[in-house]
C-alpha cells in the first residue's frame, strides 16, 4: 500500500487558558492555503465563541474520528483535523483511520461573534492537554476563540516548535474525496426532535472487540422516530456500523434535532453510505459513515469517471480559477461564468474534489471550496483501477465493436463490455461482485477512455485524440 509521511508543524501547542477577562481557546495552525498564496501559520478567526460547551463537544468529536480507527482497532491512527475559513464560517473536518468515517463541524455565522472569517485551510493543533481542558468546560461563560497564532507570536517565534509526523496512506486521501462525491447523491430521509434522537442514539450498541456491533441496519420513519426493518424498502435509510455513530455522543446533549441523509434505494438493496447531523445552536456536527464498518471510502470508485477523461481536467483548470472560497458553490454561476454546461461544472468539482479542493455539505446540498493541506495530487497517480485501465489502453487491449468493446487482459482472457441506458457492464469477477455498486470495473474505464479518443502517455497519463483513437 502506498503511503507517505505527512507532517505538520506549529509554533506552539493549542490551548485553553484562563486570563483577567475570561477563558482563551487557541488553536494553532499549521502551513496552509490562503487567496494569497501558501502561508506558514494562517490566521482564520479571533473572536468568541456563543455557545462554548457545544462548540467544544462538536471539536472532540471531530478530533474523536481523527484519532480512531474503527476497524482493525489496533493499528495506530491520529492526524489533527483540518480548519477551512469560508468566510462566514468555520469547518472543522477529520477522516477515521480506517478511512470509513468522516466527520465535520460547520460552526455557521450564529456560533461566532467576532471579526469577520478569514479564508482558506490548513490543520489545526487538538492535543491530548487540550481534549482534556475541553472536556472539562462545564458552563458556558464567554469564550474566546482564536484560530491561528497571536499576531506577537507572528514576529517574535522563529521557526515552528511542535512537529507531528504521521504515516497517510493514498487509501485516506481517496476515501476523503470518494466520501466527498458519494455524500453529493443524498437527500434528506429523516428528522427527528431532540428527544427522539437523543433516545435513539443512545440506545446504539458499543462497538465490539474487533470495532464491528453487527453490522449494517436499515430504517425507516415511524410517527416522530426511525423503526427498524430486516432489509432495504423505499424510502428507508441504511445505518452501515451502529458503533461508528459514537463520536455524536459527545454533543448529543446540546442538540436540537437528528437529520439522516442517504441515496434512493429499492426493495432488497445492497448496504449504502449514510450521513448523521446533529443540529446544534449556530452550528451542525455531521459524520459520512462508509456502506460497511469494514470497508473504507477509498474502494467505492465515485470518481473514476470524471478522472478517466481529459475533458474533466480542462474543466476541473478552468472552475479551479472561479473559486473563491465560497462557503457554498453556485453551480449554475459556475456554469455562466465558465460557459461550461451545469452537467460539466459538476464532473470538474467532482474532479477538484479528488484534489481535496472541494467538499460537500449535505445540509445545503453544496459544494464548498477548501483546499486540503495534503499531497492530494498522488491520489489520481495512484489509484489502482485508474492506472490498469491506462495500462490496459497503452497496451492497444481494447477493440470497440457498436455498443461492444472486448478488453483482452495480459493473460489473454477476453472480457467484453456493454452499455445499457448509458452504464458500462462488463464479464469480470469485479462487475459479478459489485454489479457497479462500487463505481466502474478497470475494463470498463479502458473502454471509455477509447470511446474518447484518449490514448496512454508514456508518464502513464491519456491524451485526447480528435477523431478517435491515435
């Protein structure tokens, strides 16, 4: 497994002190993103908190997920989350270990009193003092929060003074962004009242010695609950590892209300992703969970397509140069500002999203601009499925025939791909498997990429050639 050593720098720990005019939350930021270009310590926020407990609840809860891993439990996994400044709000965002949970924090214009919000992203310092203080904020007196390094220590520090050096693996950042273009296909299944969510969410078993409480549920809505069902009907909505829902317990008693999103499902569907809000005063702390416990984001293959075609890097170059840090993407003012179809904005931020440049918010079902600050660019090179296909296709395997093409594997074993309404089928085990429940087999893509006209580099890249194949 590909994996390299991501590590972060900051000038000195976060923390939360007390002074002669009340309480002080520092958190402290790392090299990051900003509209001026790379900055070493950005500063996104410094004002107060209005809601200090919930706030802080919502923090480790984020902090919670970056720390865990809910599968495999003994293998070690920590990375600070990542803050992106929106302007008008601040997002606290962090992936499992295991790469099959993500988890947000939207502290929205309500929560903050202060100065306006800066923009752009980077990680911020949550260290085990800090989780500890936090956990002890018993009321909510005025709290200051400060997100980036005081202006003095911006001239007097020299140089960073702690350093973090964590092993992240290609499977993470892929599972960030497939998580990111999976969520784009919810809608919202279910709502229930404070009270109602916080009796089911308690009522949740704990996770087992190997991380997994039985697996996959499905539920439906029943008066102002959710009522359990043996398999998937219409309209109900799939919980993939009960136990992965325990980092909302941190903030559940602050919460005003529990929203479920998930896909469209039929009678007897396979397990789905899911995404669990809490709504809490000015903000909303959200967790993705993956369609099993066992099984991360990074295999789902959501975008695949938009990586196996030329036409979605161009265009993923152009909205790139359109984006301001929006707290939410306008698609339709993309589309008139590029002159680019609806249809193609949305292919680009799929692609900018495997890029870590986007995310999306299930509560405004919207993209928004940040930009992770992690090697993302590795993520496309090294995707396994993309690079056989392109293999695949350099190796003049792929021979198109109508609504037939026929992919001959270096093994000499034909398989033969078809379109029906538009999706790729094909004769492999991993189409048997997954039946495109999990994205596009590599046969499929090498066919694509020859309907295109794409052709493999030498640097393993396709380049487009008018009129069909070169």
């Amino acid at each position: 497994m590909t994996r390299s050593l991501q590590a972060v720098a900051y000038r000195r720990p976060s923390v939360l002190e007390s002074s002669a005019d009340g309480r002080r939350l520092g958190l402290e930021t790392s090299r990051g993103a900003t509209p001026t270009g790379a900055a070493d310590h950005p500063r996104f926020f410094a004002g107060f908190l209005t809601r200090p407990q919930a706030a802080s609840a919502g923090l480790l809860a984020v902090a919670d997920v970056a720390a865990t891993r809910y599968y495999q439990r003994p293998l070690r996994a920590s990375l600070d989350p990542v803050v992106t400044g929106n302007g008008d709000r601040l997002r606290f965002e962090s992936f499992s270990g295991c790469g099959g949970v993500y988890a947000r924090l939207d502290v929205l214009t309500a929560g903050l009193d202060g100065a306006e919000v800066g923009h752009g992203t980077t990680n911020v310092d949550v260290n085990n003092p800090l989780r500890e203080a936090l956990s002890r904020l018993g009321t909510d007196d005025p709290l200051h929060l400060r997100v980036g390094p005081e202006e003095l220590a911006v001239t007097t520090l020299d140089g960073p003074v702690v350093e973090k050096k964590v092993p992240l693996p290609d499977r993470w950042l892929r599972g960030f962004a497939e998580s990111q273009v999976i969520a784009a296909g919810f809608d919202l299944r279910a709502e229930l009242p404070a009270a109602e969510a916080v009796r089911f969410l308690r009522a949740l078993p704990k996770a087992g010695a190997r991380g997994a409480a039985g697996g996959p549920r499905w539920l439906v809505t029943a008066g102002r609950g959710l009522r359990a069902t043996s398999r998937a009907v219409p309209g109900a909505v799939c919980l993939p590892g009960p136990e992965r829902l325990t980092a909302l317990q941190r903030a559940l008693r602050h919460a005003t209300a529990l929203r479920i999103y998930g896909p469209a499902v039929g009678a007897g569907s396979a397990p789905t992703a899911s995404a669990w809000e809490l709504v809490l005063p000015g903000m909303r702390l959200t967790l993705t969970l993956s369609p099993d416990a066992s099984r991360g984001f990074s295999g789902e293959g959501g975008v695949l397509v938009a990586l196996a075609t030329d036409e979605a890097a161009e265009d993923a170059e152009l909205i790139s140069v359109l984006l301001a840090w929006e707290p939410r993407i306008d698609i339709a003012d993309l589309a008139a500002s590029s002159g680019l179809s609806a249809e193609r904005v949305r292919a680009a931020l799929v692609r900018l999203g495997t890029s870590g440049r986007v995310g999306y918010d299930t509560a405004e079902a919207a993209y928004f601009h940040r930009e992770l600050p992690y090697d993302s660019a590795r993520v496309e090179r090294h995707n396994p499925r993309l690079r056989s296909a392109r293999e695949l296709v350099a190796a003049g395997a792929v021979a198109l025939d109508g609504v037939l093409g026929t992919v001959t594997a270096a093994d000499g074993h034909v398989h033969r791909v078809r379109e029906e309404a538009g999706v790729l089928s094909c004769t492999c085990q991993w189409w048997a498997k997954y039946r495109g429940g999990r994205g596009p087999c590599k046969h499929a893509l090498a066919v694509r990429m020859v309907r295109r006209g794409e052709v493999a580099e030498p640097d393993g890249r396709t380049a487009r050639v008018d009129g069909g194949v070169r």
